[in-house]
C-alpha cells in the first residue's frame, strides 16, 4: 500500500514537471509554427519539406496540450456539475468524430440525477479521453455505450466499446506515460485522466476482453 502511494506521489510530480516544461516550450513552438506557415506562403508549390516540418509541429502541439492539463492550472474551478448535463456536452463535442467513424452512441444515462464537484474542463477532459479511445478502438465502427448509473453516495460511469480490448500484458503499461500501441499516438490521455480522477477523489475501474472494454468511472456525489 505504502509502496503504492510512493509510486503514485513519483508520479505526480514527474507530471508536474512535465507540465511546467511543456508551458516553457508552447510559446517557442507557437512562434515556430507561424514562420513555418509564412515560409509556405512564401514557398508555393516547393512545400514537401515545410509540409513535413509543420505536421511534426503539430504533433508536438499535441502532446504539449496533453501534458499541460496534468499542471495543477490557476484557473481551476470546483463547482457543482450535473452528470447528465456534463455527459451530453462531451458527446456533442465528440459528435463529427463518432460519425465519421461510424460509432453508434448508446446514451444510457438519462435517469440520472446527480451531481458531483468538480472542475468542469478537466471532467470533460477525462471523457473526451475515454470516448476517444473507444472510438479508436473501433476502426469499422460499432457500438459505444456510455451509460451512469447512482450507486449510494456515488455516481458509476461507464464508457463500454465493442473494440478488441486490452491484452492483459499492455493492461498493465497503459497509464505510463508516453505508453501507446497506435502510430499516431500520444500515451498520455491514461495518465492524464488518473491524475484527474485522483485529484477529483474517485476511482476508475477498466475491464477488458476480446469483445470490448470497459472503463468506469466513480465519482462521489455533491
Ligand atoms: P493513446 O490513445 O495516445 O495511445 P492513451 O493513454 O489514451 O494513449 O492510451 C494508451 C493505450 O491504452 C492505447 O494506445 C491503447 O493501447 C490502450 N487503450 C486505451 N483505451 C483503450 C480501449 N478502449 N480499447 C483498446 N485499447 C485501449
Ligand atoms: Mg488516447
């Protein structure tokens, strides 16, 4: 137990780190990318290398903005947050991206009537993750449930896909940082989304099988 909490105190702070290097190195590449493009206008037609330089920028966009949510941000803002509202803006936010995958969404979660605290952004964060993930998961489409349900004094979510699951030896690997099995993969949203869990009391659960998988998530409610 003792060793576990260490681990996860080691891991907060390499996080914490990461996000302080990540903000340093944001306003560079942001200036970076802009002689980039200006070089492109400049350069019509000859654009093969700039082309390459700026999908790598981008890349490295990418995984700054991921890193950035692990810093404990000024702006955060506890408030209270009812689920089905939270849930339903995160789905329209993933809308373009579930049709254009050919994803189903099975919204299973409006009975609930529940409320947690927490940080709006980094909630959403979370799920945003999930949905992702399940999504990419599925890459001939299928179902993806996302469904709530009130147990006691806590809210369960669930984010269930139809995917070929997590392998029992990668289970084990995937919150590590920069850990990911995809070509274009960042292996952070795991991590990031512990962090944020953790940080919001509440426990994730993930079950997996050849079928599909399962991530829950348990927050306490308000
Ligand atoms: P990324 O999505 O950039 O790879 P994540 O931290 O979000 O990084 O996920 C890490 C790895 O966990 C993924 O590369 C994938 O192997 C595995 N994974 C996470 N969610 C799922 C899922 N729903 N189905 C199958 N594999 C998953
Ligand atoms: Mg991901």
């Amino acid at each position: 137990k003792r060793e576990r909490q260490l681990l996860s105190e080691k891991q907060a702070a390499a996080g914490q780190l990461a996000a302080g290097i990540a903000h340093e190195i944001r306003n560079p590449i942001t200036a970076i990318k802009g002689f980039v493009q200006l070089m492109m206008s400049e350069h019509k037609g000859e654009t093969t290398y700039y082309n390459i330089v700026e999908s790598e920028i981008n890349r490295v966009e990418m995984i700054l903005k991921e890193l950035m949510v692990l810093a404990k941000p000024t702006k955060i803002h506890y408030q209270e947050l009812d689920i089905q509202r939270l849930l339903d803006k995160v789905l329209t936010l993933m809308e373009s991206q579930t049709l254009l995958n050919n994803v189903e969404v099975i919204k299973n979660f409006h009975t609930l009537e529940v409320s947690v605290v927490g940080d709006e952004n980094q909630l959403k964060q979370v799920f945003i993750n999930y949905i992702k993930n399940a999504i990419e998961a599925m890459p001939d489409g299928g179902k993806l449930v996302v469904e709530g349900i009130h147990v006691n004094e806590c809210v369960h979510i669930r984010i269930i896909d139809e995917g070929s699951g997590i392998p029992p030896d990668i289970l084990e690997r995937i919150s590590e940082p920069f850990f990911t099995t995809k070509e274009h993969g960042t292996g952070l949203g795991m991590l990031v989304s512990n962090e944020i869990i953790e940080e919001h009391k509440g426990k994730i659960n993930i079950l997996s099988n050849t079928e599909g998988t399962s991530i829950e998530v348990i927050l306490p409610t308000a």
